[in-house]
C-alpha cells in the first residue's frame, strides 16, 4: 500500500488495534500479538491466528506498508480483513496479490 498517512504508518497503537479489529473481522482465533516500533520510524507487527497470521511492515518515510494475510480453513475471510485495513489506512495505490498455499485438489498443480 502506498501513498497512506505517515504518522498512522509510525503509530503502533493504532496499527496494533488495526490488525487485531482486522484478524477478528475475518473470523479468525487469535491467539497471539507482537509489535515492534523502529527508531526513528517504523513498525513492523503481527497477530497470530489459529488459522495463521495477518503481518504489517511500514516505512513512514515512503507512506509504503506491506501485509499479509495468510489464512487456512473456509470460516476466515481473508478479504475481509483486507477491506477492513484499506479503509482504514487510505491508500493511493494498491497492489495485491492472492497466492494459493498449501494441498491443493486432486489433478491441479505440477510436480516440481
């Protein structure tokens, strides 16, 4: 995401209250919650849920964070959590991208 507020990408608070909102919004378990704020600015955070975990990365000096939303399991709604943190952060720009981890069905993928 990028062109989003610089001082809401250096408050670990909020971004802390952010991911949490977002991890429950989806439906997941969490089970866990760590953040670290850089000097002179910066916050890297992740909330760990039972179905895996929602992760921010932030340079405030570029207006640029990074997420993941990595989930398992068909009662999380990782897009959810995505809408949620759009409409909170205001980006300018955004890319995503959906990668499909983990078993697949019979008959899909390649073996590498």
């Amino acid at each position: 995401m990028w062109g989003v507020d610089p001082g809401l990408l250096d408050d670990e608070a909020r971004l802390r209250e952010l991911l949490v909102e977002a991890a429950r919004h989806a439906g997941g378990k969490i089970i866990g919650v760590l953040f670290h704020k850089f000097e002179p600015q910066g916050v890297t955070g992740v909330v760990a849920i039972a179905e895996s975990h929602i992760s921010i990365h932030t340079w405030p000096e570029f207006g640029y964070a990074a997420m993941d939303i990595f989930t398992c399991g068909s009662h999380v709604d990782p897009w959810r959590a995505f809408e949620l943190a759009r409409e909170e952060l205001k980006p300018k720009n955004v890319n995503v991208f959906e990668i499909k981890r983990g078993l697949l069905p019979e008959g899909e993928g390649e073996t590498v």
